[in-house]
C-alpha cells in the first residue's frame, strides 16, 4: 500500500473558505495533522473559494463539492 506525505506535518495554517454566496464557511487557523494534508468537510452541492496562508506564503482557489467532483486536492502549493 502506498500513501502520500504532505511537507508541513503539525504546521499551523490559515484557512479562509467562501461559498457561492460569499458566505464564511471556515474562518480559523487549522493544524496540518501527521500525513502533512489540511482535512476539509465541506457542504455537498456548492463552489468554494479557498484561501490558506502560512508563514508569508499563500495559495488558493476553486474547490467544488458536485457528485463527481475530486474529494481530493492536492494542486494547492504555497508560493
């Protein structure tokens, strides 16, 4: 079995999510746990704009939770 391993496994991250509406869904400061990945639950049926920063970088973007959509992102890279 293979698995993957995020690069900031315990670090501290800024997560700021918005619905379709511009609706706060997530506002908090969230700890990556050991496989290094943020765990996001988020309402079915909607598109979601994502914005994490940590330690002066950022990334962001688009994430969609439709039947069909990837339960999985792992394209956000801090720069």
């Amino acid at each position: 079995m293979t698995g993957c391993q995020g690069e900031l496994a315990g670090e501290e991250f800024d997560v700021l999510i918005k619905d379709s509406d511009g609706n706060i869904v997530i506002d908090e400061t969230m700890t990556a746990p050991d496989h290094g990945f943020l765990d996001l639950w988020l309402p079915r049926n909607d598109t979601y704009h994502v914005a994490i920063g940590h330690d002066g970088k950022t990334t962001g973007g688009e994430i969609s939770t439709f039947e069909g959509d990837d339960t999985c992102i792992t394209t956000m890279q801090l720069s």
